[in-house]
C-alpha cells in the first residue's frame, strides 16, 4: 500500500476533494448510460464497484470525518449496496499509511524523541490504519507493543468535515437545522474525544479494570509512560478478527462462547457502569482462544442515570398496557413534544409500540438466537418502511434524546455482531454479575 505523506487539512482542500468525488462518480454514471444507449449493454455491477472504490480511496486519504462515517456505515450490512459495503468495510482494519518522517515528526513533538529512542524495536510501515490513527508494533525489553499515532490535524478536520456534511444532511433528509443541532453537536462531541488519547488511556484502563470479572474477556495492558496526547501505547494482542472469525468454519459451542462474551461485556458495560464502548465494529474485537479480546475504546460513552432510567423503562412490557405511563416515558424522552396534536402523538405512539416489540425480543426471554435471519431482516424492513414514510419525514422537531444515539448505535452495533457470529447467548440480566433494575427483573418474570 502506497504511503501518504501529507492528509488535506483545511476546509477548502477537503471540500474540494470530496466535490471531486463526487463529479467523478457523476462522469462514470454519464459513461455507464451513453454506453448503454450505444450499444444496448452495461455492467451496472463494475459501474458499482468503480463508485465504490472512488468513494473509498478519496475518504481514505482524507481520514478523519470521512473514514469515520465509511467505518460507521460498514457496521450495518443491509444498509449498503454490496460494493460500497465490501470497500467500506476496509475502514475497519486499513486505510493509506502515513509515511515513516511524519510518524517520527509527531513522536518529537510529543516525547522529544524518535520511535527508535524510545523502543529497541519500532516498524516503519504502519501495522493497521484507521480513521484517527494508525498502529505500528513496538518492542521494548522483551514486550510486543501495539503503538497508536494519530494522524496529524486529524481533530481540526473532523469540525470542518461535520461543517461540510451538515446542509447536505439537511438538505438530503429534509430537516432544519434546530431539529438536528443537538444530534450533530453530540457526533462533534464524541469524534472530538477520540483525537484525546489521554482520555482514551483514562476510559481504556478504567473499563478494563472494572471488567476483568467478565468470562472470556480480555484487554491489553496500557502503558501510560509511553503514552501522550497523540500516541498510546498497548500490548500487542495476536488474534483473528472478530468478522473473520464470524465467517469461518468455527463450531456453534465457538460461536456462543463469544457471542456471550460480547453481549456481557455491553450488558455490564450500560446496566452497570454507566460508560460504554460505543464503536462495536469488527475491527475492534480480536479472537484468540475462545476469549474475546476488546482493543479500542477511542470512542465511549457515559449514560447519565435520569437517561438510563428514562429509556430502559421502556422494556417494562406492562408500560404498554398502561396509556398515560406510557405517554409519560415517551415525552420525558422528547419522542412526543409539546406542540403535537393527538393524532401526532397517537400515530408515533403505535410506532414506538411496534419498534419495541422489535428491537426488544432480545430481552424478553432467557436466552435469544441472534443466528435467526428474520430478526436482523425484520429491523432491517422497519428502518426501510419509516424512511419511506412522507407523513413520519414531515413531523418537525428534534425526536428523541441526543444521548440515545450512541447507545441505539451501541446495540445496533451489537445486533449485528451477534448476527453475523450467528450465536444464541443468555440474555436474562439475572445471569450477569450485578443487580438488574426492578423493571427487568420483573420482565423476565413476565
């Protein structure tokens, strides 16, 4: 793979790549057709895939907000069309490398220091690339490392990158901006907090202590003195990726064992600490052994308790028995507003009635197939019908909170997973090592 050794930072640069981009995929549409009209034939798929590869290569070398929403969308393998999907989900493991003397460049201004000062060991070409940075393996007295270096200008970009989504999102979704400013002021937050490894050692160390009760769990050591603003430094950790792993020729006791693992891990990380891992992608979870391994916590999540409360209550199945119970969790969520009339509020009511009776099945049984494709396929067809829906696009104001949108990614992210690995796990919150609010004891009894 080609080194790169500069990435656009400035507005006008990237919005000139990205508007590149696009004319490009506009020329090969313009010469698919007039191919087509010539000569009576056309190969739509190729046409797909050169897109596709066009779109990739230029987010990859923009990085930052780009790469991220590729990384983002390659989680839901129903939402793309089957090209973008396979080039996207590269995201998850490669993107161009930096050249060596900018890796080095930022290692001075960080340590005072180039790598080779500081490892007996450090490779030149980068191990794995992603979004924010890339990951080149170390050693240092006997210890395999894995270093993170983030990508120079990398948290400048990603305000500009929001600034130049944003009209197109509006544009595109038919909403205002006082209806979404919240929802993009809480990406912003969150993308702005993975370009702050200090944090990131913080939650990585905080979140592994507190899990390492978990069954087939496991994390990498962190060690904070090689660590700074811009670089981490880890244990390396042998493995097979998790999709990998989902896809190969492992036995169902395999697929479980980790299945388990997974949801445990999320379930201890919401009901009981409150501070989640909010970027389940594949390339964040390594198998090795039976035991599921978590490498990345760039991107978390803290849950205040009057959210938790709020929502979780809604898996109280004797809230849809109960009208005004439920009109009430429903507007202390903002999904019903002040200024909607009855037949508004009746009509997102039986939605969110039907989207519970969805997305809630895990939840109401001991033990959930995950291998079962109509649940995905159903979520799926769901998603597609409200997209769809005039009267659903026309309701303005801001629905729901801003708090829930990396916790639905969270579980979405983990729906998927769990798809795909094609495991049946223990759902009942009775089997995890913490105390399960009222309300769920109660639904498992239900």
């Amino acid at each position: 793979m080609i080194e790169q050794d500069s990435i656009s930072t400035t507005r006008l640069t990237r919005m000139a790549a990205l508007a590149g981009t696009g004319a490009r995929v506009g020329i090969n549409y313009l010469k698919h057709y007039g191919k087509r009209a010539i000569s009576g034939e056309a190969d739509h798929d190729a046409l797909q895939e050169k897109n596709a590869a066009e779109v990739f290569r230029v987010f990859s070398e923009l990085k930052g907000g780009p790469l991220k929403l590729a990384q983002m969308l390659s989680i839901d393998q129903g939402l793309l069309p089957p090209a973008y999907a396979r080039q996207f989900s590269k995201a998850q493991y490669s993107a161009p490398p930096l050249s060596y003397p900018l890796v080095t460049r930022t290692f001075r201004r960080e340590f005072g220091k180039e790598p080779l000062e500081m490892f007996n060991e450090f490779s030149r070409q980068a191990a794995h690339g992603a979004s924010i940075g890339q990951v080149h393996k170390a050693q240092l007295d006997g210890r395999q490392l894995a270093v993170k270096v983030q990508y120079p200008g990398v948290a400048d970009s990603l305000r500009s990158d929001l600034r130049l989504i944003k009209p197109i999102a509006l544009q595109v979704l038919g909403l205002r901006e006082s209806d979404v400013a919240l929802y993009f002021a809480e990406v912003e937050t969150r993308l702005l907090e993975e370009t702050n490894y200090v944090l990131e050692l913080e939650r990585s160390v905080a979140l592994s202590n507190a899990s390492t009760h978990l069954k087939n769990v496991r994390f990498p050591v962190y060690y904070p003195a090689l660590c700074s603003s811009r670089i981490l430094t880890m244990d390396w950790v042998e493995g097979m990726p998790l999709d990998r792993f989902a896809d190969g020729p492992a036995t169902q006791a395999e697929r479980d064992q980790i299945g388990q693992a997974l949801w445990d891990f999320y379930a201890h990380q919401i009901h009981a600490l409150r501070l989640f891992h909010a970027d389940p992608h594949p390339g964040n979870f390594l198998i090795r052994e039976g035991q599921l391994w978590v490498l990345d916590f760039g991107c978390t999540k803290a849950i205040g308790e009057t959210f938790y409360h709020n929502l979780f209550r809604l898996l109280d199945p004797a809230l849809q028995n109960d009208p005004a119970r439920l009109d009430e969790a429903l507007r202390a969520l903002d999904i019903l507003l002040a200024g909607d009339d009855v037949k508004r509020c009746e009509r997102l009511t039986a939605l969110c009635v039907r989207s519970l009776d969805l997305l809630a099945r895990p939840f109401r049984s001991a033990t959930f197939d995950f291998g079962d494709p109509s649940f995905m396929a159903s979520i799926y067809e769901f998603g597609e019908v409200n997209r769809q829906d005039d009267e659903l696009r026309s309701m303005r104001g801001r629905r729901g909170s801003a708090e829930s949108i990396y916790l639905n990614r969270a579980y979405f992210g983990l729906y998927s997973l769990l798809s795909r690995l094609r495991a049946t796990v223990r759902t009942s919150p009775s089997d995890l090592p913490y105390g399960a609010p009222v309300y769920l004891n109660d639904l498992q009894r239900a």
